[in-house]
C-alpha cells in the first residue's frame, strides 16, 4: 500500500519532469496523509498535461456519499480492471500522482510486537516519482469533487524487506501510455503496473515522528542512525 508521501518539488522539476504546461501553486509537503488536497497530472485535450489539485481518497461517480473515499486510497494493480470503484477510471481518468518520495512501515522481524519502523523511499540519485493514478469527479450537492487513489503492486526486491506492497513508479514512456485516452483495453496496461526496477530506489529508516499526520516539515525525510534493513522473511 502507499498511505503516506512527500512532494516538495520543485516547481522548476515538476514542470521539467512531467512536461506540464499548467502548474497550480502548491505549498511543498513531507508527510502528505489521506485525505489531503494532492498534486495530480493528467492530460488535457488540446493543451497536454496539466498539474490539478484532487483530494486523496477516490470517490467513484456512483457514490452516494464522498466518505467512500477513505476506504478507497490505493487501489491494487492485480484487480483495478475487476473492481467497481477502479475500473471505469482505469479505462478512462488515469493521471500520475507525483513525488520526492513516498513512507513505508517495517514490522518487527519474526513477528514480534512492536513498534513498526517507519523508511523513507526515494529515487536514487534524486528527482521525482511518477506513481500511477485514478481519478474521478464526484457530483454533490455542493458541486464537483475531484478526487484521486494511487494504484498499487507487489514489492520488488530493494521493498520487499519493509513491506510487500509498493506504489506502481513509471518511466517516461510508461508514463505517456498510462496517459494515452485511446488506450482502454486492461489487458494493455496490465503490463504498466508491474513493481519497478531495483536499483530505481534508495531508502532509509526515518524517527517515528511521521507517523503522526499533523507532523511536517524537511526533518521528516532525514536519516535516523541506528538502524538497518532487515532481510526478508
């Protein structure tokens, strides 16, 4: 799963990266939660790709209610193109969801109670992810409601010692054909959402403090000595 992220940018890169010809102001964030007002990238007919604000938690267009979203965050890669809630944004409002990294929680190992160990994963090197994404517009009373899930896969090896789920990251062309509008067939994409190369990632244990959503800021991401990654069970 992913419920935890961090985009700080900067503008300069996401513009760059992700070959935006809009970008909204946003305030940089290190311990981005659902629910949360996010970044997403989708492509615009007749303009390109376009940076909009969504809210964390996918709220399918057939909802009676918005609080749906809350349970619908991730959406898992082996079974999007089944589910009700994913499977007419997958064929028609896929985006991107940027990031400068993203958190994930290691139990203690054997199975012993315990405080999980919260890690931060990065690119190595540096720059962004481009996490696979759904999106819908929700109609309330109140109007529209834009909303977004990221889209989940198995670990690949660098993960699998911290958790066995990790988001789907995609390069360039991966991330043009997640945003091709003519490509609806499940059986197309299947391939895109797939766990990502090894050696894209770097990570590192970080202080428990980012388990609290109300925490922010750049200490967040910064490396707590003490401590190495386990192998997997």
């Amino acid at each position: 799963m992913c419920g935890r992220y961090v985009l700080y940018g900067p503008g300069e890169a996401l513009i760059d990266g992700f070959s935006l010809v809009e970008l909204p102001p946003f305030a940089p964030r290190y311990n981005i939660a659902p629910a949360s007002t996010v970044l997403v990238v989708r492509e615009e007919p007749g303009r390109g790709r376009v940076a909009e604000p969504m809210r964390w938690g996918l709220v399918p267009h057939w909802a009676r209610d918005p609080s749906i979203g809350a349970r619908l965050v991730n959406a898992r890669g082996e079974s999007v193109a089944d589910k009700p809630a994913f499977r007419q944004a997958l064929r028609r409002s896929r985006c991107l969801i940027p990031a400068n990294g993203f958190y994930e929680w290691q139990a203690p190992a054997g199975g012993a109670r315990g405080r999980k160990q919260p890690f931060y994963v990065h690119p190595r090197g540096g720059g962004l992810f481009a996490m696979a994404g759904l999106f819908e517009r929700w109609q309330g009373p109140e109007g529209t409601l834009a909303t977004c899930c990221i889209v989940t896969t198995a670990a690949n090896a660098a993960m699998a010692a911290i958790h066995d789920r990790m988001p789907v990251l995609l390069d360039r062309a991966g991330q043009a054909a997640w945003l091709d509008a003519a490509l609806r067939d499940p059986q197309a994409l299947a391939p895109l959402l797939r766990p990502c190369p090894d050696d894209w990632l770097a990570l590192h244990p970080v202080a428990p403090e980012v388990g609290d959503a109300r925490r922010e800021g750049a200490t967040l991401i910064e490396p707590m000595p003490g401590f190495s990654v386990a192998a997997p069970q």
